[in-house]
C-alpha cells in the first residue's frame, strides 16, 4: 500500500467531524447581504459549508442554521473562514468552505 495515501488518510483532527445536514444563512459582517447554503459537517471547533458566496480567507462569518435534522434549528455559529474551494455545485453552491468556529458558539 502506498505510504503517502495511507498518510493522508488518518484523522487529524483533535475533534472528529459529524455529517450533518441542514440549510443555513451565512451572514458576511459589515454588509447586509445574506447567503442560503448547505451545512456538510460539524465538529466542536469547526464546521464545512456550501454557498453561492465568494468569501477570502480569514473573513469573519456568522451562520443561521434554519433546518437540520442534526443541529438545533435556529442555532447561530460565529467564526472566520480558514479554507474555500470553488465546487460549482448547482445544488449546493459555487464555494465550499471550512469555518473554524469561536469558542462558544
């Protein structure tokens, strides 16, 4: 087996991520434009998203869960966006993006 895709294959993460499903409102502070997306998964520092909105590295976020079977409706994370990635998904979005979260939220 091939050392290197073993490698990349191991959780890292301090806190394994759940899938969840749900819709969310993304909120980009400072503007008052709002964005409908897809929450993929969810951790205790960290969340994956899909959206039609472009956002940079480091932009502060805060994210309206509406709907989920998993998650608490009307739950509200705040965080800053550490990864994107354009998916040209025409069901969940343009842009995939990992969100490290603030502590309590």
């Amino acid at each position: 087996m091939d050392r290197e895709i073993l490698a990349a294959s191991i959780e890292r993460r301090e806190d394994p991520r759940r899938t969840v499903l749900g819709n969310i409102t993304i909120y980009h502070p400072g503007t008052l434009r709002s964005y409908e997306g897809k929450i993929l998964n969810i951790s205790t520092y960290g969340l994956r998203c899909d959206t039609d909105i472009s956002l940079n590295i480091m932009t502060p976020v805060k994210i309206h869960v509406h709907q989920s079977t998993d998650i608490h409706s009307n739950m509200t994370f705040t965080g800053k966006v550490v990864w994107g990635m354009r998916i040209n998904d025409l069901n969940s979005g343009m842009y995939r993006y990992g969100i490290k979260l603030e502590p309590n939220t």
